[in-house]
C-alpha cells in the first residue's frame, strides 16, 4: 500500500517516460522497477535523481560498483527501508554478491551496531590519536 | 565526559589486561584505545567483544579488511556514533583508504540515504522480482 | 498483526468510551480509528494522550493546521512509522494538501535527510555565527 | 574535530570557490558557512549538492521558504544532527521564525515522536480508510 | 550551546517558576536540571510535560522505579540522546543501580541491538506462534 | 519476504542443527523461531550468537529475565524491529509480565522518546551535577 500512484508507462509524463527510457537503455533491460514508478509523480525529481544514481552507482569511480552495492545496502540496512533491502540485496546479487560475502557483511554490521550503541551507552570521547581532519 | 572511568592497565583487572596485551599484540601497536578502555568495566564482556572483532574485522574472510572498514564506517555514521567516526575513519585511512575512495563511499550513503526516505515516504512495495529469499 | 487487541466501542472501558465519543464529536465523524483502538488498552493515558493531540492539533495555535500537518507527517517519515505515514498523508490531504505540496515536502526531506549524513559523517562543528542559545 | 579539512577561500579548488562564490551571491552575504568548507572537498559533489540546495529551499515553490525550513529543522532532529539542528534553527529565524511558531513546531515534534512509537510498539495496522495510493 | 536560553528561577514566567518549585518539593532538592531549565520558555508544555513524568517515573505504578529508569536510560541510549543518557544513568545511581546491573544492562542492549538488525537486514517474517494480539 | 532461506531442520547443516538442538534443549521445547533458522546461514555466526543469548537472556545474571526482557523489548521497539517486537513481547508475557506492566513500560518509552527529542531539539547541555564518569 502505497501513499502515490505507482505510474505505468502510459500514465507518466513524458519527462518521466524518457528517463524510463533511460533507465532500460542504462541497464539493457525492459524492467523499470517500483522505486522509479513512485518518484515519477515528480518528474523533474525523478530525473534528477536517476542522473546521479547512474553517474553514483555506475563504473568509473574509485570504489568497485559491488563495494558500493554493500555500503549502499548497508545504509538500507541501517535505514529499516524494507524496499531499498529487497532491491539492493538482489542488485548486489546481479553484480555478484557470494552467500560468503554476504554472511561476511552482515557481520560486520552486526559487529559494528553493537559496538557503536556501547559507545554511545558509555558516551566514550575519541581518543586523540583519531583526530584526522 | 564518559559514563564509566576508562580504566588504565594499573586499574585494569588481569582479565582486562591480558585483552589489552592481546590487542597490542595484534595490532603491532603499544596503543589501546578508549573503546576497550571503557569496555575493561567488565571484562567477560570485553574479552567476547574484543575476540569477536578481531575475528570478524581481521583478514581471513571472504571481504577485505579495507572493504570490512567501509561498511563498519558506514554503519558507524548511519547510527551517528560520535567515537566510531573517528575511530573507524582513522582505522580505514591506516588501511589505505584515499580520500577519492572516501569521497566515493561519502556520495553512495548520500544517494542511499536519501532514496531510502524516499521509499519510507511513499510506501513502496519490494517488486517480485527482487524476491530472492 | 498487532500485540494488543484493537478495542470496540463495546470492550472499550467507559473511560476509553468517552474518549472515542469526544474523538467523534471533534472530528465530526462517526469514524474511530485504529490509533486510538490499540491506545485505549490504557484508558487513562489514551484519554491524556487524546487531549494532548487535540489541543497540540487543532486551530488556534502559532503555526497552521496543516503546517503542522507536514510537520507531524516528517516526523513519521523520519520515524518509519507505517501507521503513522499512513494515517498523516491521510490528515494532510483532508486538510488540503495539494500533489505539488507533498512533492515539495519530500524534496525538502531528502535534501535534509542527505546533508544532515554528510554532516554527521565529516562531524562538521557548527559555525559560531549559528549560537542563537 | 572534524574528519576532513574545512577548505579556506584560497585552499579550495576552482570549482568550489565558483560555488562559495554563488552562495555569496545568492545569499547577499559574504559568510560561507562549515557545511560548505566540509563538502568543498568533493568538488562536483559540492556543485550539485549547493545547485539543488538553492532549488529547492528557495521562493517559487509550492511551500513557502518558512515553511520548508520547519520541515528541514525538523528532519535535523529527528536525525540529531547537530550541526544542520544549529544552522537550520538559524536560518529560520533569519526567514521570521517567532519563538512562538518554534515553541509549536517542538509540540507537533513531542506529539508526533511519542505517537508513532506507540503505534511501532503495538504494530497497530493503518485502517482501510488511509489507503490514499 | 543551545538553541534557547535556560532559564533561571529570575527569568522563569510565575508559571514556569510553580514548576521548578514542585520539582524541588517533589525531589526534596533544590536543584532544577537544565531539561527543565529549557522546557521553560513554553510554561503551559512545561507543566503538562512535567506533570506526565511525575505520574510515569515515580512510584506507584506496576514497575519498580528502577526498572522504569533501566527503560527509560535505554530508550535514550537507543536515541543517543547526550543530554538523556547523563541525566538518566545518574538517576538510575540515584536510585540504587549497581555497576553490575549497569552492565548487565548493556550487555542485553548490545545483544538487542545486534539481534534486530539481523532479522531486519534479512527481513524475518515473526512466526505464528507469536501473534499475540 | 525474506532475503535468505529459513532453513529447515533438514537443511541445516550439523553444525546449525546442533544449536537448532540446544535451543530445544534450553526452551524444552521443540519449537525453533524463524530467527534461528534464518541466522542458520552462517552457522559460525549462528553458534557464537546463541551462545552469547543463552548467557545474556538466562538466569544467573545481575537483572531478574523479566526485566532483561522489558529492555530487549524497548529496545526493538526503538530500532523498529517488527520480527522483535512480535518475539520479545511473545517472550516477556511468556516470563510473566502482565498488561498492567506493559502499559506501564510504554508509558515510560513514550515519556522518554518524546523527552530525548526536545533536549536534542534544543541541544540542551548535561548539567554539572550529572557527570558520573
């Protein structure tokens, strides 16, 4: 149950109809998922937004696209988004994600939430030896 | 201004010492910082902790060390974790992170975040093809 | 699936009654909904916490009913409250929010949401100019 | 103790000194504050992060720049952001917040976040009516 | 640095002035903490707030008053409230929390805190058994 | 929806179906929660995890199993765990907790949650008195 329609390709605006268009083209595939559908109530935000996921999520910068699938589930993760938990779990999958790596992953933050709620708990200063800016 | 005193290896019970002699041991390093120190209130606790880390962050697994800061970094920021901040900025500089890589990691938590309350806003439902359980 | 019983007009206590008659006679509506249903388990407190609501709510206060109708519906977003993003977006329309208004507010949201991470994330200390206390 | 360097006039690059520069513009002032010094170290990231800034906290949009500042102070604590909680308390006293409409806005806030816990702890399911999708 | 005054008794409203006054008779101490110091620039919320935590937190109620300060210093540890955790682990000293308890205490909300995410970073539906409501 | 498998006592692998055993064991009971069988992934990670439960949740400890549940409990509430929220309020009526107290425990999440935000609103200080460390 959403709060916005979630807009088929007849029902969007031509402006949210040509970043559908880009979005299977970037892909090379015909599926245009939920995420895009909502935000494309607000074309202008839809095309904003899908040019710096691209430009972000894609090949080229200094992070491997599947490092940046994992900090990117990792905030989802941390966010309680049960969507952005379905779709970057599979996203990470289809760019080859192991069971290894995941199970690997969610050690890490299971590691770490905890560790951080102590120190928080403790309200622990940072030692000054961090101090890197 | 903690909640607990950060205990000294003078104050340290030998429980707690022998964890701080391991943590030199394996860092290579004569520092142990105020994490453990606070932690050192009781040392079961802080023994499992500390053999748990160094299990879960050392190298071994299937992710990297490097990638395995990035993701306990971005767990630390998602739960705005004053003292994991720094202490895992630092961690992750000493593992060679660049400020490119940390740039890059800083633009996917950006995007994710931001898509997720998207998300959270509208309601949308996972689509079925990202059922992967 | 909830973890209390949502109360009828016919289990309700005749505490919880006469708040769901004064909810009725406010909103001049026969409709009771599910909020104050699962609240009225405490009947004291759902009649303290009714009376908060309405005063805290209504007209006659500094800022606009619907003003505080994107304010109350923020924080439910922020909060990842189902029922509560739900029952708001709900308020929200009936008290006259257009497409373009709820489009704005969730710009507004994710522009904060991303740049209060980067804050937190580089812990940027707040300028001198900003100490309004 | 920030994680990164707040970039001075002279040590930012010449992309971001063009951004300092618009700010100065936009904002008929000369003051650039810490959250753009922080970001001035991803240079593009700074460009489109300010570009959207000014597009969407700007007049000519559906919510009035008051308003939209309730909705940003807003986010900023329920993501206890400190910095963005000083600067946003800031910036919407500078576009006429009253100590009243802010005493209000912290009413909806103690209101709402109290609400939507309650809801979250019983699992209450919204009622059929909100189905506004 | 805050984002409004705290009050002295001098610069307190009669109203607000009624309150620190009931907050020194209820507590049998003349001190008035800084919470109360910064509600007071809006008396009427002052009171009703003021009011409300003298019913809940004192004795009387179902749960001992130390157990009400383990929820409620755990509430804000899981708020990473600063302000909260200082306040609320020196009033559950107050009133007769040992160190072990303390960190027996922490040692459930890291195992929590770790627990939850798990089942949310992999979307565990609750089992059948659990439906309680 | 789940992201993983929740394996079954046949799919789990010996190491996992020996704590699946042990569970049995401690609960005597032959039921086994989805949470286990979803953690049954990684069984390693499943066996420390279970361990570090048993040892936390049991008798023995500083604070009674009852309220040690009412503190796993608020804290899922506060990290909006579903799965938890079902479990552990499963849990606590099954230890004894009674309505009575839990309204009494949601009184005090709602008063502390709604009292954590305001001193973050207003970036309220610790007073002087409260630095117990």
């Amino acid at each position: 149950m959403t709060t916005v329609k979630l807009l088929t390709d007849e029902e969007a605006s031509p402006e949210a109809r040509a970043v559908f268009d880009d979005i299977r083209k970037t892909r090379k595939s015909d599926f245009v998922n939920n995420a895009w559908r909502a935000q494309a109530n607000d074309p202008p935000n839809l095309k904003r937004t899908w040019e710096k996921a691209k430009e972000v999520m894609g090949p080229g910068t200094p992070l491997d696209p599947l490092v940046k699938e994992f900090i990117y589930l990792t905030v989802s993760i941390m966010n309680n988004c049960e969507y952005c938990i379905h779709s970057h779990t599979y996203f990470a999958q289809q760019k080859g994600m192991t069971m290894a790596q995941y199970n690997d992953m969610l050690r890490v933050i299971g590691l770490a939430t905890e560790g951080n709620r102590m120190m928080t708990a403790m309200q622990v200063p940072p030692d000054e030896r961090f101090k890197v800016g």
